[in-house]
C-alpha cells in the first residue's frame, strides 16, 4: 500500500486544481483519474485538422474572480487570453447585441416595444430587491415576469434561462439570471483570498507572463485590458442597472482550452502523481474516518478529496447517512449538445468574436471560436460550436436532427460549407442551477473526505464554477487545519 498526503479522485479541471493548489502547499498528492484523458471538460482535441473543445466556452470573472485568484497564486505557466466579444442574439432578419442594461434594451427591436417596456419593469424590480439583500433564489423568473407578453418575448426569456441553469424559467431563479447577467457580480480579492485560507507566499515562478499583460488587444479590443489594468469605481444600484456589460471582464485562451489544461499541469510540481485509466471502486472510512481509496491497489491518505459527481458517492461508501443521501440524490443533472462545424471558407455570418443565441423553437449559443485564434481550423477556415440543452426524455437521433435543422434554418447556407462536423453529448456541469435542485457540501459526514466541483458551488458556470468551489475546498481546509 502507498502511502500520501491527499488522495484526488477526478481529473477533471476541479480535480486538477485541487492537486496543484494543495502540492503548493507541501502536500504530496495522486491523483486517480478512470479515463485515458485528463481536464474532463476543461480539453481540447484534433478532429480532421480542427481543433473542438469540450463544449463551447466562456471564461468569465477574470479580473477579480476565482481563476484570477487560483492563477496568481498558484500557477506557474499563464495561458493567453483573448477578450471575448459581444453576446448577440440573431432571427431570421436581425443580428443584434444582447441587451445588458436599461438604456440598451430600449432599442433592442427582436422583442415587441409593449414588451420591453414590461421586462424592463421587472428586471428593475429583481435587482432593487436583490440590492437590499433579499435572496430570490427561491422564486423562478417566469414568476417575477408578466403574464401577457408575446411568445417570442417569452421563448426569449427562457434561452436565457436555459442557457444559465440547464432549465426552463420556471425551473430557474430569479438570482442566477442576475447574477448569470452580471447585475451581481462574485469577485474574490487577493485581501479575501489571504483571510479565507491564510497568508500564503507563493514560490516564484519559473516563466509567467502577467494576465494583465497576457491580453493582446492589437487585433480585437483593447477593453477586457484596460478593465483588468485599471483601478475599478464600485457602482451604485441604479449605475449598475443603467451601465452593466454583459461581457465584463471575459475571455478565451489562445489555443483554446488546452492552453488553460496545459498552464495546470504544467505548474504541477513533482510532488503530484497522475494515474490515468484508474477508477476507483471504493472508499475507504475506518471509523468514520476516511483512510484511502481501492482501485487497482490500495492507496492509503488521511485526507481524500473526491471531485467526480458527488451523486456516485453512495456507490463507493457503504451505510453513509441517509439524510445526506437524500440531500445527494436531489442533486439535477443537465446534459448538452455541441456541434462543431468546421467551414471551407470564412463566411460573413460569423464575422464577429463572442457568441450568437438563436432562441426560437430550439435555441442554441453559437461560438466561432477560429475568430479567437486562426491556428483552430486549417488556414482559411473557420470552425464554429452550437451548443444546445437537450431534451433528456428524447431520443439523442431526434435531438440531433432537430438541432441541424435549427442551424440550417439560421444559417441557410451554411450547408454547402461543411467540410468537418463533429457532436459531443456532455453533462456541463454536475448540477444544474434550479430552484429546487440541491447542491453537495464541501464537508461530508466522513472526516476528512471533501467534495469539490461544479456540484458543490452553484455562482457562475463551468471552469469559473470550478475555481471557486476550489476556493471554498481550501477555506474549509484551512479552517478544519488541513490545508498548512
């Protein structure tokens, strides 16, 4: 039996980062991951000379967020980031910015005038209350709308809705559209950081460029820069409600995701072990307290953080109580379709950086991530995602079907382009945002097994989730004294 400090089941970007922010504080640490592959959704891969990521992608909160946080303590290697661009909503006559604040939903003429004078209402109405502190996760966002607003408005409202929990409006709170809108913004300062786990003293690195000067602004904006390099004013309510940017402070890595999965394991230090194809069947708790993980053999730990879905839990450890396995079991699952298309040629549809919502019928959120970083698709092509929730009671052929015929109806000629076409079926994130869906505690009722990943922390989505669940795990560490 071999013997460590922390024992990490998942490789995934959770799991990954719990193993460098935890070498880097003197632990020695294995990772055990039951794929051949690491960073679960956080990857990229070649598919007839694309290179798709693991669904489309956004990597938000970069200038006071959790991944800032985590990279500039403990990275040694910094990806590139690009700024993101615009969100913008296309019909089949219109192609138009996605409305962030007051003074731009006044103009945006894809919903009825009636209608957005309505939402506008309550939009404001969410936020004042949200302001004085009252929490709305518990009411949905078709409850706060008004019940006589025109089918596209409200086919409109639920994309967004959709798109920010994996669930219709009626599923999705009120909060996580104003936070998913960045009308409530989580920022983590590096004072935050330091009270949470403790002073730390990062070693030098090696070679690092600074993510303020990592943003190239030459060839698309200069703004994400100049909003990372300055000195932020704090808004009052009513700033906010009237000036918000719906892209603020949002980026993607050059090279695309790989580039942020490299940057991780390359600032590993030799105290981390990966061990690939390696699934663990069980975990070990000797009274009541965690002891290791079985998997091929026996790996002995008096700590063991666990980042694969916490509803498999229950699996792997016997008589856990049962309360907690009710509380696990309400955890809800969203799965996503992505459909990567790589173009022969460049087209004028996607002449744009951010990404493009399509919301009648069957809507989707549309990257043409080649825009970012032409090495993507082979020279003069272009390569673009679709991403889509699916409906889980159907058919994957009958999703799949449906979905083609919803980018060939938005993009009528797009088909005679195609040269690659590649789909993914992913769960985004282990749990879905809704009002009655549950979410897993860092602590579980084993001493020193820890959950982390997306189904613990419900603020923002996917790889920005992921960081701070990270930084809960080294809060809750720090406070049981096991983190220095």
């Amino acid at each position: 039996m071999k013997k460590y400090d922390v024992i990490v089941v998942g490789a995934g970007v959770s799991g990954l980062l719990a193993a460098l922010t935890l070498s880097k504080h003197g632990k020695k640490v294995l990772v055990l991951e039951k794929s051949r592959h690491l960073g679960g959704n956080c990857s990229s891969y070649i598919v007839d000379g694309y290179q798709v990521d693991t669904g489309a992608h956004a990597i938000t909160h970069l200038i006071e967020g959790p991944l800032k946080r985590l990279m500039d303590n403990y990275f040694d290697f910094l990806p590139v980031f690009e700024d993101y661009g615009y969100y913008y909503v296309r019909t089949e006559n219109a192609f138009i910015k996605v409305p962030s604040n007051l003074k731009d939903f006044v103009t945006f003429d894809v919903l009825p005038r009636k209608d957005r004078v309505l939402l506008s209402q309550s939009l404001t109405k969410a936020f004042t209350l949200s302001s004085f502190g009252i929490d709305l996760s518990g009411q949905s966002v078709y409850d706060f709308l008004p019940k006589n607003l025109s089918k596209d408005t409200y086919d409109f409202v639920d994309t967004i809705s959709v798109f920010l929990s994996g669930r219709s409006m009626k599923e999705t709170s009120a909060q996580r559209v104003l936070s998913g809108s960045n009308f409530v913004r989580d920022s983590i300062t590096q004072d935050q950081f330091d009270a949470m786990i403790g002073k730390f003293e990062p070693k030098k690195r090696q070679s690092a460029e600074s993510i303020l000067a990592s943003i190239l602004p030459y060839h698309f904006h200069a703004s994400l820069q100049a909003r990372m390099t300055k000195v932020a004013q704090p808004f009052t309510s009513l700033e906010r409600l009237a000036t918000n940017n719906v892209n603020f402070s949002q980026g993607y890595p050059r090279k695309g995701l790989k580039a942020l999965l490299n940057a991780i394991l390359s600032s590993l230090p030799e105290t981390v072990e990966i061990k690939k194809e390696c699934q663990v069947t069980s975990i070990l708790v000797q009274d009541g307290k965690v002891s290791g993980v079985e998997a091929d053999e026996i790996y002995t730990s008096d700590l063991v953080i666990y980042t694969g879905f916490a509803t498999e839990l229950p699996t792997l450890i016997k008589d856990l109580p049962q309360d907690y396995v009710g509380n696990l079991n309400g955890i809800v699952h969203s799965k996503s379709l992505t459909i990567w298309l790589g173009l022969e040629k460049e087209l004028p549809d996607f002449n744009y950086t951010g990404s493009e919502i399509w919301f009648k019928d069957f809507a989707y959120w549309a990257m043409p991530i080649s825009n970012y970083d032409p090495s993507l698709a082979p020279k003069d092509r272009q390569l673009i995602g679709f991403s889509f929730v699916i409906d889980e009671s159907k058919s994957e052929e009958q999703e799949l079907k449906k979905a083609y015929d919803t980018i060939f109806r938005a993009h009528p000629n797009i088909e005679k382009h195609i040269e690659m076409q590649h789909e993914q079926i992913i769960i985004p994130e282990k749990a879905a945002v809704t009002i009655d869906g549950k979410f897993a505690d860092i602590r579980t009722p084993i001493q020193n097994l820890y959950v982390a990943g997306t189904d613990t922390d419900k603020r923002s989505m996917g790889i920005t989730r992921a960081s701070y669940s990270i930084i809960e795990l080294l809060k809750i560490l720090n406070e049981d004294g096991n983190l220095h």
